[in-house]
C-alpha cells in the first residue's frame, strides 16, 4: 500500500526522533487526489483537509521541493518524503513539528 504525507526533512526527522508516539486521526479524503488525509498532534481534521487542499493544488511542478502554504492560521511545510516502497507527502507546522498532517493511497 502506497503512503503520502506531508512534512520537511528537518522537521521529519526532529519529529521521528521525538521518541513520543504520536496518535494519528483519520480526518477524510482530499477531494482533487482522493488521497486519505490524517492529522498527528493537536491538528483539528478540519485544518488538516484544508492544509492538504491547499498543498495539493501548489505541488503540482514542484517536484520534491518544499512547498509553504498557510490555511487555518497556520503556515505548514510540504513536501514529498521517500517511503518504502512508495514516496509520501507530508506538512508539518513551521512552529509545532509535533503538529503532522500525511495524505496516504
């Protein structure tokens, strides 16, 4: 099963090494993909589905660099991850790292 989120290397990777397991909430799908998006941290799904839209119209010919959008008073970092086996997309808050949203197939 493929997987996408939205997240920044740096960012990624302080969150990974955090050591906290982090409770993640199926918020719906993203309705120009059909992608399953899902919030980690305080992120309510409503933000989430936002965010996600948001992203996914700006990603388009940006290839693997980071994207910023800001939507729910929130400006969140995107950008496609390698996955195994499938790359991913994941945004995270540019001031709350435990603050994740994943779109996932």
């Amino acid at each position: 099963m493929g997987a996408a989120a939205l997240c920044l290397a740096a960012a990624a990777q302080s969150f990974a090494d955090s050591g906290t397991a982090h409770k993640s909430a199926y918020c719906g799908t993203d309705g120009a993909t059909g992608l399953a998006v899902s919030a980690t941290g305080n992120v309510s799904c409503g933000a989430a589905l936002q965010a996600a839209a948001a992203y996914t119209k700006a990603w388009h010919g940006t290839a693997a660099k980071p994207v910023q959008v800001r939507r729910a008073g929130t400006t969140w970092q995107c950008q496609e991850r390698p996955g195994d086996p499938n790359p991913y997309q994941a945004c995270v808050d540019t001031q709350d790292h435990t603050r994740l949203i994943t779109l996932s197939s």
